[in-house]
C-alpha cells in the first residue's frame, strides 16, 4: 500500500534510481548489452559487473510511460507478488495447494523481507527472491520427468538469477548443490545429475555476456570499495540472540550485537520449525519426510551459522565471500527454507489440527504487517540528484563501487567539454551519447586534449577516420590524446574487449541452443 502514495519513501539504497535512468538511457542510444552508464559522473562501466536483469525490465517498464520514481515502486511491487507466486507454485508441487498457500504466506511476510523492501530498498535482492522458489521447483519437474523442456526451463531459472543479484547467487549454489543431492538420491537416477549439470552449464552460457567481463575484467575498477571500511563483512555478522528478537528498526547494521537493523526470523517462522521438530519425532518411521526434513534442517542450520562470527573461518578461506559484504543477507535463504518446511508440515494440519493451518497463516500476516511500511516519506525532488545529468555528472551522493582504476579522484574540477591541457584548440561543437561521441576539434597549437569521458579498455578514438594513440590518463581517469596543429572530427566509440566479445557469442549461442531445447 505505501508503494501507492503519490510520494515515494527514503531507503538506505535509493541509488537503484539512478541505474534505472542510466539504463533506459543507454537502452535507448542503442547501446546493448548494457555495460555503460553515461552519466555517471565522467560515465562509469556500472552494468559491466552489476547484474542488471531487473534494470532491463525496468527499463522496459519506462518505456510504458511510467517516469523513474514510479518505475522503481512498479518493481518492488512486481517483484513481490512474484516471489508469493512462485513460491506458492512450489509449495503446491510438494505437497499441495493449501501448503503452497502457507509457504507463499511466510516467504512474503517474513521480517526481513521488510527489511529488505522499506529498509534497505534492496531492488535487487527483492527480485532474487522471485528465482529461489522458481529454481527448486523446476529442479523438482527435472526429477520427475527428464526432459530437454524441463531442462529448458531450469536453465532460464537459474540464468535468472545469475543475471539479479550476483552476491545472491553466490550464497544460493551451495544449498541449490544439497537440493540437487537430494534430489538425485530420491530419484536413484545418475541421468538426473547430468540433466542437472547440463541445465546449469547452459545457464551460465546464457549469462555469459555478463559473467565473463565482470569476473575477467574485475581488476579494471576498484573493487577495494566493494570490501573494505562499512563494506568489511567482518562488522556484520549477528548475535544468535538477534534472531529472536523482536527489535524493529531502520537504522544501519553495526560492529557487534547493536544493530539499527532487524535480524529476527519471526515468531511464526520459529513456531514452524518447533512444529517440524515435534512432527519429526512423531513421524520418526516416515523415511521419505525425515529424509526431506533433514535436507531442510540442515540448509537452514548452514544459514544461520554462516551468520554469526563463528563461521569468519569460512569468510577467510573462501575470499569470494568477501563481495557478500553482509553475513546477514543469509536470512533471505533462511526463510526461503522455512517456508519449504512450512509446506512440508501443511499435510499433517488436518481434521482437528486444521484450526492450527489458519493460525499460522493469520498470525504470519499480523505479527509482521507493522513492519511492512517504510519510515517516512520525501518530496520527489528528493531524487533529482539522480534523475538530473548535470547533478550526476557532479556525481552527488554516488558511490564509487565500480569507478575504473585509471580515476584517482572525483573532486578535480568539472571538465564538460575538450580542452587543451596543452596547447591550444576550439571546439566548435561536442555531442556524448552511451558508447560513442563526437567532437569537432581545431587545433591552432600543438596540444594535449582531455574529453570528459572515463577512460575505460576499449574506448576507441578515431580522427579523420584514422584511430589514433591514446595518453595514460591523468587523476581524473579521462581519455586524453595529443594532435598537431589542423581541424580535425573526432570520433569516440565504446567498443567490446575480446572477453566481452566471447561472452556476447556464447550468450547468443546458447540462446539458440535452449531455443532448439524448446523445439526437440
């Protein structure tokens, strides 16, 4: 309901805003894939390593007519009724329609999925949400019927989420892997791990495009941002004792147990896992649900230790972990499971127990609802740093998560058009679209000249239609070239590296490949 209010709200991360302008923008210059943010300051390689799926649609979105700030409350509200969807299809699939009602009903009104919405404005997390559900539940139509079309739609699932949320997919694959086993294991079929395989092989050949650059190319920006200071998961992990809390706030997360954030899993969650426990002892004989249950158990058990500092030692032998930045963000795969073992208990809320199914999805909704609401509402002129291009050309409030190494600083004086660092030239006329420019330059001495475009591998400059030298970049990290005396057209075009080049031919390949998958 709030996502209705002619104002939108303030979130820890409202610079989603920006990105979708920056998308529609490059979208609409022609520029696809995606890899470059124009007006990011000098432009910036932001899509190049931030995993943009919910931008394209977004962008999608604005083309509709919608302006950014109702884009942006259109996607949460997407994302959300998605995620319930998807959820509720899989909790169907095991175990039917009343537990897949339940387990949509927990996965929706969990706490930190409020945390995640009306705190952290965490767009991307809230659309990786959509794919848990969608992955083991076509993972599940896999084992039943081993199809190149169940395959097919696995991979999209998968290449779904590789293409949200690159830090979530990250702590997903290990408890998609226990999934799989288990599911390889029930079925007593080895076609299955390879059907499996396949689909996810296929997956990251989808992704290519996204996934060679921005782990090939990581040492071009300053990834240091991404890890050190506020961003060391170090200062982030939590006290068991925060689970169960009811503490709500929307400060920020902090060194220790004194959090302005909420970590509680909620008191219907924990409820559910006590009635899982006194099931378990009841069914003790049923191998098939102990044999289910202990899969979830144990992902759920994984989760929250992978939390608390007890688990740094897995943080420090495994450095990838150090882009998740926040060991809590392991409660979006805690209650993910939860509400799987919601649906696995639904069965047995029967005849006189039914009476329990109701109380628990009642008091889901309203032991939670008071969370679902943000904490105050700003004019939309809030946004304009992000929506105007001259304020985020002078990059206010940006973060400098994916400057490339070659900028040094942001707070040299603004450069908007050619000028000569030495020498002396006129520029008659000057003309920056996503991935190319143009200039008119006339040189009447000698001279070194610095356009206001981020150097970046593969920025191109051509005069006169011959491809010139460039200069290394001085501390501002713009592209810098010398010409001798004359008039000259200059041209400039962003153009892909042979990594970006081989991802875009095996994304296109395997795209024709799952398109052939369909067809068989």
């Amino acid at each position: 309901i709030p996502f209705f209010s002619t104002k939108f709200f303030y979130t820890q991360d409202y610079i989603f805003i920006a990105r979708l302008h920056q998308m529609s923008t490059a979208l609409a210059d022609g520029h696809f894939p995606a890899r470059w943010a124009p007006d990011l300051r000098y432009g910036e390689p932001i899509f190049n390593y931030y995993a943009a799926l919910p931008y394209y649609i977004g962008a999608a979105v604005h083309v509709l007519g919608f302006n950014f700030i109702w884009v942006s409350k259109i996607l949460f509200i997407l994302s959300t009724i998605l995620s319930a969807f998807s959820m509720y299809i899989l909790g169907k699939e095991l175990f039917g329609k009343k537990a897949g009602f339940l387990s949509a009903v927990l996965y929706t009104y969990s706490p930190y999925r409020a945390v995640d919405i009306y705190v952290r404005g965490a767009l991307s997390e809230t659309w990786a949400f959509v794919f848990f559900p969608l992955i083991f539940y076509t993972s599940i139509l896999l084992s039943k019927k081993c199809s190149f079309l169940n395959m097919s739609f696995l991979t999209l699932s998968i290449a779904g989420l590789l293409l949200t949320h690159n830090v979530t997919t990250l702590m997903f694959l290990p408890f998609l892997t226990l999934w799989w086993a288990y599911l390889i294991l029930r079925e007593k079929r080895k076609k299955l791990a390879l059907y499996l395989i396949s689909a996810f092989i296929l997956s990251l050949g989808l992704s290519a495009f996204f996934l060679l650059p921005a782990s090939f190319e990581r040492d071009m920006i300053q990834t240091k941002y991404l890890t050190v200071g506020y961003f060391d998961f170090r200062a982030h992990f939590v006290a068991y004792k925060q689970f169960f809390s009811l503490f709500w706030g929307y400060g920020s997360s902090l060194w220790g147990p004194v959090d302005g954030l909420s970590f509680q899993i909620g008191l219907v969650n924990l409820t559910i896992l006590i009635l899982a426990g006194l099931l378990a002892v009841i069914l003790r004989k049923d191998r098939k649900f102990l044999a289910l249950l202990t899969v979830l158990e144990v992902s759920f058990i994984f989760s929250i230790f992978l939390q608390h500092n007890k688990s740094a030692f897995i943080w420090e032998a495994v450095s990838i972990m150090a882009f998740i930045q926040f060991p809590w963000r392991f409660l979006a795969i805690t209650i993910f499971i939860i509400s799987i073992i919601g649906a696995a208990i639904t069965p047995y809320l029967k005849n006189g127990l039914t009476i329990i199914y109701f109380i628990l999805i009642f008091a889901a909704i309203s032991s939670t609802l008071m969370y679902f609401k943000p904490k105050e509402f700003v004019s939309d002129s809030f946004f304009d740093k992000f929506l105007d291009k001259e304020k985020m050309h002078q990059g206010i409030d940006l973060t400098k998560d994916y400057l490339p190494i070659w900028v040094k600083t942001v707070d040299a004086p603004k450069l908007n058009y050619p000028e000569a660092q030495e020498g002396q030239i006129e520029v008659p006329s000057f003309e920056k679209k996503t991935a190319r420019a143009s200039a008119e330059i006339n040189v009447l001495k000698d001279s070194l000249i610095e356009v206001p475009i981020t150097y970046f591998p593969n920025w191109t400059v051509f005069s006169n239609g011959k491809k010139i030298d460039l200069e290394y970049p001085d501390i501002r990290g713009l592209i810098r070239f010398k010409l001798p005396i004359g008039n000259y057209l200059i041209n400039f075009e962003f153009k892909d590296t042979p990594v970006r080049m081989i991802g875009n031919i095996v994304s296109l390949i395997s795209f024709l490949i799952l398109i052939l998958l369909f067809l068989l």
